[in-house]
C-alpha cells in the first residue's frame, strides 16, 4: 500500500493471495501442482512442500479425480465449471475449475451445506414463474432484492443503480433490522473505483465470508510467476484492504455482491450484508446470479417497451407537425406559425426559433438577448448538429441567471449555411439529495488512501439542474431536425437533379470520355464513353490497371503537381485496352470550384490519340524505310564492286599456286566460299531493296542448315554455343532459297545471341499436315509481353549497337510472300522457341534426301 498514490493503483486483479475459507491449486499440462495457496497445507494435511510439484492422483479420491478429469478439455478463458460438492479431509467442499495464466485451477471453497441442484432448479423455476406477474420496474427490482434475501439470509439486501457520474443511489431493500436502512440514500462514485467496476462486469459475483479474514498468499515452483496471476474470475480472490475497512466502517462483517448488467453495461449492483460472518454455497450464489441476469434482461425488455411507447407518441407530434409544414411553399415562415407545437416534440417548457437573427418564441424561454447569447455560443461550435444538457450552467457560467427557465436545453442547427437554430428550454428543478455520509468526505479518503467512516444522512440542496431529458426526447430532436432538413433539401435536390440530368445528357453526347475527381485522384463520375472503354468507375483514374505502368508512375507526378499549383492537367498516355492494346489518349483535367471558391474537384476528357498516332508512326516508319532501301541497296551495290576483283584476284592467286600445296589450296578454296557467300546476301538485299520476288526452284534443307551454320560457325564457337540438328530425315521444300535461307539464317543468329555462354540451341524441320515446320529453339533469358509484341515491327531491337531490328521484319515480310507464319512461344527465364510454318504448294514434291544430322 506504500507505494500506492491514488486507489486506481491498486491492481485489485493480482491480490497474490485467497480467502482462507478455501484453497487454489494450479496445474500444469501434466496434472501436477505448480501454484497452490499456502493454506492448503492446513486443509489437505499435508506440507505445502508435498503439495507443490505432486499430482492431483496423489491428492484426491477417485471420485473427484474423475470429476476433475471429465472436464479436462480447456475452458474458455473467464468460464468457470463446477465439478461438483465432495468430501476432504473431513470438510464438505465445492469445487470449480478455470484457466488463469494459461494454468488450469482448481479452486475449494468450504460449504457449511449440502445445496441440491434440484432446489435451486425449482427456486430459479419459480421466480421466472412471477416475472409474467409483474408489471413495473419496480416491482421486478423489489422482487430479486427479496429472492436474493430470501435464499442467502443477509441481515440486508440492497439494490442501487449508476447515475452518468458513477453515483449509485439506492432503490430497493430488504432489511431485517439489524442493520440501518440504505434506501434512497446516495453513494458516491468514488466508493467504487474504476478498476473495480470493470472487475464487477467481468465477474459478476463476490462473496466476502469474513471481513476479518487473514489472506493465504500463493507459492509456487521456481519459475511461476504468482505475482502476476490475474484471479478476475477466482471465487476465492482476495479483496482490496481498503475496501475489507470500508465494510468494517459499515458495521459488516460479511458480504456478497451480484452484478446486474443491462446491454452490456454494470447498470447497479445487488449487494448482501451481514452483521455477523456468514457463508453462502456457492450452487446458492449461482443461482442468485442467474436471477440477477434474468432480471437484467427483464429491465432491457421494460426499457425497450417505454422507448417504443415514447417513440410511438413522439413520432405521432412529429407526423402531424411536419406534414402540415412541408405542405406549404415557405415551409420556414409556417415553422414560425407553428412555435406552440413545437414543444410537443420535445416535452419541453419552452422553445425558441432563431431564423437569420429574427425570433420567434413560445412558453417559458430567455428573453431575446439571452437567446442570442446563447446563439452566439453554438456558432463557436461548427460541427455541433444536436447538443442537449440538463445543467446548462456547466457550458455556459453565466447562464446560471436564467435557470428558471433554462437550466435544461436542447438546441438543434437546421441550416449548414444559415444561422437557423431550434431551441427547447427547461426550467430548474431545485433537488434535496439523500447521501449516505459526506460525499466531500470520500474525496478526502481518496487522497488518504483509506476508506470512509461515516455513512450518516447527509442532505445536499441541489440547483441549476432541470428534469434530465430522455433518450427519446434527444432522439426526437434529432429525427424533427433531419426532417427539416430533409424538406429545406428536397427542393435543392430537385434543381441538382435537373442539374445533373442535363450534365449527364451532355457528357454522354460527347465522342470523348469524361470525368470527374476529387484532388485525390479518386473518380466521382464517368460518362458512358469511358464505361465503353472497359475503364472501371471507382478507385483513381489514373490507377487500378488503367493505365499502362511506365505511363501510371509519370501520370502520378503530374497530378501531383497539378494539385499542388491548382494548374491545368494535360498529358499524353497510354489506356488498358479490352482487348489488351494500350491506345493513346490525351488527358486534360480542370479544376472547378464550389461555395466559397474553394476547390470542389476536377473536370477531365480524354481523347483517343490512337489512330493519329499510328498514322505518324505509318509515316515516319515509311519514310525510314525508304531511307533504309536507298542506303542498303547503294551498300549492298557497292561492295560487288570489290567482291568481284577480289574473286578475280582469288582466280588468279589460285593459278599461281601449285597444287602440291594442299593447304594453301583448301584456304583459297575456303574463300571463294566466303565470297560467293557474301555475294548472295548483297544481291538478296538488292532483291528487298527493290521488291523483287527471287524465283521459285527446290531446296534441300538439310544442305541449308549447313551452309547456314558454317556461315556462323565462328560466331558460336566464340560464345561455345552448341546447335543441334534434329527433326524428319531430308525433306525438300519448293520455294525462294536465297529467301529462306535468309529467313534460316537469321533464326540461327538471334538464337546464338539469346543463348547463355556454353549453351545449345536445337534446330529442327518436320512435315506437318499443315506443312513445313521451321524451328530454331534457344535456353535463353526469354521474352516478356510488351517485347513480344514489338519484335516484327522494323527497328525494333533489344541488341542495342549491336542490331538494326530489321532482322525479324525481314523473316517476316519473306515468309508472308511465302503463305506462311511465324510463331513465337517464348517465356521469361525459359527460352524461346520461334517456329516458321510454310504452307505446301500443288507443285511441291517432298522427297528424303540425305538425313539431317
């Protein structure tokens, strides 16, 4: 207690110790005893030594353990189960289990009685008999303060409720005189702390045998942590020092306390007091308990059924007011007509209306200046929609002059715009509160850290309080202002949809899509033309898979910037497509303004670029490729020029050396291959250059495949590329050899260049019904989507310096003339394989020829 400064310190959760009319034992996974109160030495005649670490076997009979072990299952955390009543060591014992700190506990708890449940069936039976039986509140609180008398034999029972500020007054009680009489006395909050409140809603019951009792503290093994074992849910928890000297103040000795929660709140307490020390088994409070929550529905339902009373009678004065108000065209100058109705919606003693500073009032209110004080207060509150108190001087100190007729209010805003205000009025009701003791001297004991003593009459004048209004007078309020509100909107909402009719009839007449956003980005509206587009309407425009991603991030700093400079928004960017192509559109997006010239959002349109884009491209692509001919047909021209003096001089070197020297022979030879190879490629190129069809003539492919492969054989053996030759043995193909070849060639090449140092590539042809099937397949790193569908395009390269992109372009053009096409299967990490697919003609004749290898 030293270290404590206020009683909200006190963790009345982890006492460390029990009542010592029981015992705790905990066990572990194993059923042995890990945690047990030092007490039980005494009762279980053993050493506590004995005890700690022994199991449960050791301990108990048969009949217990079997009770023990049927519910060996884990309870949910906070149930607790009773086993049962059994005999040990000469003594009658309860017994209840729980989990505590993941511990399974064990709790024994002395009974001076044997209590069957087939009598606390029949008590419960019977007093759910006589709650069809009663008809007020009062009447069902007297009778579970008498049942609860009844069956435990306190001197006196006790029922009180919480006020707002934790002041619990009492309401009922049963006393046989031996104690003084608590009822309509007032108890400060303070007697209750916080914590212990919370307490009293997690465990409902608490019974306190013997005020005078010494605590048995928990020991355990080495490693269990009894000072931090939470015993929220323990029957045998020990209980506050200040509150056992609180209960000796009181002049008792024993006491048992019954929480009655209404909709999941402590509405109040039942509470057990005995002069002497007394004992209740625990079958007897759990049946009390079981009433109490009976009870605590049976005041939820009298509750509900007064609400729906009131809510009947305050809709039926809302109903007839509201209707003869919205059936008029100025509805706010029949509202000033109708000031007397007006305090039926509330009850009230008074109302006032405060329309663009006129006033207009019935009953007892404030006179107009104290009014307008009052509306000069609300109009420091923006947000405020509905505010209501029963003591008004608590928000506004001078307005303690006017509690005569205001000491309760309620006052609702129906304009957002306006200053328009409904104000209700109550005058003081001059209050003499009964408390039990000095309520200034529990704050004192606070501070003392110690309970009070007195709890003598003590009388206390109360002012500045009206009657306090209902949950539905509030409610009402709130109902009458939405409905105004409601009917001042519904002509607004008429014009805006007017409004928005036109606006829709507009955007959805334009070719180009529109929309609408917050600064955010998020879309508020979108015409039918972007619904067309397979754009979704919510999220931001620019986001959720819209846009393409290196066109998304740029879009994202754009807007950002727009935002930030309230400038015009316009880019070029590319759309997600349905059918998976992006198409170009240009974005413009405007700022519009609301009330107050402050921002409202943005206006946007998009229009498809996609077309003239692609007529530039056209264009540009044309004229770079006629620039392309020009320059590879005056290459392609000029090195015949030094092919062919070269091949003379080859001719002439040749007849100069002598044929003995075979080495120098097969160089020569070697390059006059070369150059008839190096030959063929300028005139194909001549040949595309001027969009000559070569003439068609038979080919052996297998023979291709080497040509081809000598042609780049120094080039794979630079980068230990392997190629394999596979697929139908000798096949021949009727079309344009130089053509093909080219189209081969240039297979061979991307593969070699796809592939990874020390890899293989796998060339193939095979007849197929569809024709001749050309594959080149690589282990290369594969291509992904966007490169996929670029390759064919002229220009296009992904070999930076190293290529002209007009390799694939070519293959392409060269088997199109062909009839055939080009397949691409290729994924990222996995290779690619690119299969040509040549149609057969009438006059083709495929013969075996000499196998590939």
């Amino acid at each position: 207690m030293k270290d404590l400064q206020h009683c909200e310190d006190e963790n009345i959760r982890i006492p460390g110790s029990v009542q010592p009319h029981g015992f705790l034992l905990a066990l572990d996974e194993d059923d042995k005893i890990v945690v047990a109160s030092e007490n039980a030495a005494d009762l279980l005649g053993k050493p506590l030594k004995l005890i700690l670490g022994a199991g449960i076997d050791v301990l108990f009979d048969r009949e217990l353990l079997a009770a023990i072990r049927h519910h060996a299952s884990r309870p949910p955390a906070g149930t607790v189960l009773y086993l049962g009543s059994f005999h040990l060591c000469g003594e009658l014992y309860s017994v209840v289990t729980h989990i505590v700190n993941g511990r399974r506990v064990l709790e024994f708890e002395k009974q001076d009685r044997l209590v069957g449940p087939e009598m606390m069936n029949a008590v419960i039976t019977n007093f759910v008999g006589t709650l069809s039986k009663l008809t007020t509140e009062n009447d069902l609180r007297q009778s579970i303060v008498q049942q609860v008398a009844d069956l435990t034999g306190f001197d006196r029972v006790l029922l009180y409720s919480f006020d707002e500020f934790g002041h619990g007054t009492v309401l009922n009680e049963v006393n046989n005189g031996r104690l003084p009489s608590y009822l309509d006395l007032r108890f400060p909050g303070t007697d209750i702390p916080q914590q212990a409140r919370a307490l009293y809603l997690a465990n409902t019951v608490r019974i306190i045998p013997d005020v005078s009792y010494k605590p048995s503290p928990l020991s355990g093994l080495p490693g269990e942590h009894t000072r931090s074992f939470d015993m929220s849910s323990c029957v045998l928890r020990s209980v506050s020092p200040i509150h056992l000297a609180y209960m000796r103040n009181m002049r008792t000795l024993s006491s048992m306390s019954l929480s009655v929660v209404v909709e999941g709140r402590l509405w109040g307490l039942i509470s057990g007091h005995h002069a002497e020390p007394r004992a209740v088994p625990y079958l007897v409070r759990s049946a009390c308990d079981m009433l109490t929550k009976i009870v605590g529905n049976q005041l939820s339902a009298f509750r509900t059924s007064t609400q729906l009373e009131e809510t009947v009678h305050y809709h039926a004065i809302q109903h007839k007011l509201l209707t003869r108000i919205a059936a008029t065209v100025n509805y706010m100058d029949t509202l000033e007509g109708e000031a007397a109705e007006l305090l039926e919606v509330t009850s009230a003693g008074g109302a006032a209306l405060w329309m663009d500073d006129r006033l207009t009032c019935h009953g007892k209110t404030p006179t107009e200046e104290q009014v307008k004080g009052i509306i000069d207060w609300l109009d420091t509150q923006p947000e405020l929609e509905v505010f209501s108190t029963h003591c008004l001087g608590t928000h506004l100190p001078w307005a303690g002059s006017i509690a005569d007729a205001a000491s309760g209010m309620i006052a609702i805003r129906i304009s957002d715009v306006r200053r328009r205000y409904i104000l209700w009025f109550r005058p003081e009701i001059v209050q003499t509160v009964k408390w039990a003791g000095d309520p200034g001297e529990s704050l004192e004991s606070i501070k003392l850290l110690e309970p009070r003593h007195s709890f003598e009459l003590w009388k206390q004048i109360v002012r500045g309080r009206s009657v306090e209004w209902s949950g539905m007078q509030i409610e009402s309020a709130r109902e009458f202002r939405s409905a105004l509100m409601t009917i001042s909107l519904r002509r607004a909402e008429e014009e805006a949809q007017l409004a928005e009719a036109r606006f829709d009839q507009l955007t959805h007449s334009l070719p180009t899509k529109i929309f609408t956003a917050n600064d955010s980005g998020e879309l508020t509206y979108v015409n039918q033309q972007w619904h067309d587009a397979g754009l979704n309407e919510k999220g931001r425009w620019f986001e959720g898979g819209r846009l393409i991603p290196e066109d998304e991030a740029r879009c994202a700093d754009a807007w950002s910037n727009a935002i930030r400079e309230g400038i015009l928004f316009e880019e070029e960017l590319r759309f997600q497509s349905p059918d998976g192509e992006p198409r170009w559109n240009l974005v413009r997006a405007v700022p519009f303004r609301g009330l107050g010239a402050v921002r409202a959002g943005w206006v946007g349109m998009c229009a498809d670029l996609t077309e003239r884009k692609e007529r530039e491209a056209a264009i540009r692509m044309a004229e770079k490729l006629a620039i392309t001919g020009r320059m590879t047909s005056v290459i392609a021209h000029e090195i015949n020029n030094p092919l062919e003096a070269i091949t003379n001089l080859m001719y002439l070197l040749r007849q100069e050396v002598d044929e003995s020297n075979r080495s120098a022979t097969e160089y020569i030879t070697m390059v006059e291959s070369e150059l008839i190879r190096i030959s063929g490629i300028t005139k194909q190129t001549l040949r595309w250059t001027r969009e000559n069809q070569e003439r068609f003539d038979w080919m052996a492919l297998d023979e291709m495949f080497e040509e081809v492969l000598r042609l780049f054989h120094g080039k794979s053996n630079n980068r230990h590329v392997t190629v394999q030759t596979l697929g139908d043995r000798g096949l021949r193909y009727y079309g344009m050899v130089g053509q093909i070849r080219q189209v081969v060639a240039n297979l061979v090449s991307n593969a070699i260049d796809a592939s990874h140092i020390g890899g293989t590539i796998m060339l193939r042809a095979r007849s197929e019904a569809r024709g001749l099937v050309i594959e080149a397949t690589d282990h290369g790193a594969g291509m992904d989507d966007h490169v996929r569908s670029q390759i064919f395009k002229p220009f296009f390269t992904t070999k930076g310096d190293l290529g002209n992109g007009l390799g694939l372009y070519i293959s392409h053009e060269i088997v199109e003339r062909h009839g055939g096409h080009i397949e691409v299967d290729t994924q990222p990490g996995h290779g690619t394989t690119v299969r040509v697919v040549l149609p057969l003609l009438e006059t083709d004749v495929i013969l075996p020829v000499k196998g590939l290898q």
